[in-house]
C-alpha cells in the first residue's frame, strides 16, 4: 500500500509550527512521506539545514522533510494539503494547487478568518476542505527558522459541511500521531467566528489607531468602535445560522484583557509599517461581503475599512 502524502504548503509561523510536528514524528515513524512548499531563502535554508522550531515543546528542534519543493506544481497525488500562507496569496496558492490534487485530496487551511472555506471553495468546488480554526504564538525568526512561545499550538477542525459523512479518521489519526493539541467537531464555525470576531475588531481599531489591545480596551472611543464592529459580525453570524454565545461582546473583551497591555496586532503592524499586503481584506472586507450578501448593513465595519484605506 502507498503511504499518504502529506504537504504543507507555506513556512511561516503556523505552516512551520506544525509541519515541524507533524515531519518530525513522521522521520522517526516512517508511516507518511511528507513535502514541504517554501519559496525563496526559506526554501533554501530548509533544503540544506532542515526546518528548525524553537520552542518550550522540543529538545530537538529540526527536522527534515522527505522532500522539499520550490513550486506546487511539482507537488505529485498529495492526499493532505495543510495550507500555511498569507491570507493573501490564497487565491493564487488554490489555483496552483487544483492542477496537482487528485479526486480524493483533502484541503486542510492553516488560517483563520470567517470567509477562508468560502474562498477555497470557489476556486476548488469539488473537494474535502476542513473549515479549521487555529491558535498558536509563533512566528518566523528567520528564514528556515520558527519561533514559539506560550502554550502549546491548537487546531479545532471541523467536518467540511458539503462532505458532511466523508471518513477523514485518517487525518485526526494523523493530528493524533504527531501531537498536536486539536479538536475534532462535526461543526467547528461556531469556533471561527468567536476567534474572527476577535481578530477582526481588534485589528481594525488597533490598526485605524496604530494603538494596540490594552488602549482599545482602556479608551472609551476605541473600545466602541470595537464594539460597533463586533455587533455587526454577530449580527451577520446570526443571519447565516451561526451560533455565537449571547454575551460574546463581552467575552471578546475579557479575552483581550488577558494580553499585556502593549500587545499589537498583525494588521497594525503592517498597515503601519506601510505593508502593501496585509489582512484588511479579511478582515472588513469579509465582513462587507458577507453584510452583502445576508442583506446586513455595516456602516461601522465600512466607516473603518475607509480610513484605513485613506492612510
């Protein structure tokens, strides 16, 4: 029998965190082969020194892959895709990645935002995705290179509602085997949108602002445009079916509270360090489409997605 081909496109912080887990049990255990997609110096470095994680987990702290590849086109009958990219290079990754699938690959993206299985799904309609949801602190320290701190990565993955009763017992065993911490739910959007409706105010104020979490919770302007932007998601959620906790505005704020008060966001940093590519899409421009869409008006969620535009 073959063994299943497991590829993980994209290294940077979540890709390289948990491709580093799932290669490194893999090089002893032998019961997969697994590719990598890097592109660049990170494809480089990874092809002569393997990857390396630096984090509280592991002792040793590279791993090298069975193969690694600049191009998904030489990707050959993966039959797990784990995809670790930048929110916007997903288009163009799906389209890449439709010529090399075969019938029974199964789609498992590394990202988190409301609309990630909606896109993939436009562009490969016919195949098993798993709506995931992920938390991990970890980023690139250098090329080649992962950092993790805090507690351990976790996936909550869900069932692809379209191929609801499909058997993917082999990818949870696969989860399993390489220890990741994960969650296994028939219906894992309830979780997606709990974290969406985090990321997205959050980054959105913090990044209209260059503030970070702590002032968005202390300032009383910031907080109610946060808060403004919240109601619009919920609102959104509730039309589409989808359960979020009554109180969940105030959750979000308890959760944020937890982080030190200086703590940034992603979409902050970039937009004010002047990134050309960054997460305002995902953000307010999932939250636009989706108000469209389920006839929701979001003047909140718009007035901010103007001005940071206007930067």
């Amino acid at each position: 029998m073959n063994k299943k081909h497991i590829v993980i496109v994209g290294l940077g912080g979540v890709g390289g965190y948990f491709g580093f887990k799932i290669n490194q049990v893999n090089e002893s255990s032998g019961k997969y082969t697994v590719s990598f997609v890097a592109r660049g110096e990170t494809y480089d470095k990874v092809k002569k020194n393997g990857l390396v994680l630096i984090s509280p987990e592991h002792s040793n702290n590279r791993t090298h892959p069975n193969a690694i590849e600049q191009n998904i086109s030489d990707i050959k009958n993966p039959d797990l895709v784990l995809i670790g990219v930048k929110e916007y290079d997903l288009e163009n990754v799906c389209k890449q990645l439709k010529e090399v699938i075969t019938k029974d690959t199964i789609l498992l993206p590394m990202m988190n935002g409301a609309d990630i299985y909606d896109r993939i799904r436009k562009i490969i309609p016919d195949h098993i995705i798993l709506p995931t949801c992920i938390y991990v602190a970890s980023h690139i320290k250098e090329r080649g290179t992962v950092e993790h701190k805090g507690k351990a990565g976790k996936m909550i993955v869900g069932r692809d509602p379209e191929h609801f009763s499909s058997d993917i017992a082999w990818v949870t065993d696969l989860l399993q085997e390489s220890k990741i911490d994960f969650d296994f739910k028939d219906n894992s959007l309830t979780d997606i949108w709990t974290k969406f409706i985090f990321i997205a105010s959050f980054g959105l104020v913090t990044a209209r602002h260059n503030s970070s979490i702590g002032t968005v919770c202390a300032d009383e302007k910031q907080k109610q445009e946060a808060t403004d932007i919240m109601k619009e998601i919920k609102q959104i959620a509730d039309k589409k079916g989808i359960h979020l906790s009554e109180d969940i505005i105030e959750k979000t704020f308890e959760k944020a509270s937890t982080f030190p008060f200086e703590t940034p966001t992603s979409l902050q940093l970039d937009i004010h360090s002047g990134k050309k590519d960054n997460e305002l899409e995902l953000f307010a421009g999932a939250v636009l489409k989706y108000g469209t869409e389920v006839h929701i008006d979001t003047p909140f969620t718009q007035k901010i997605y103007n001005e940071i535009k206007g930067k």
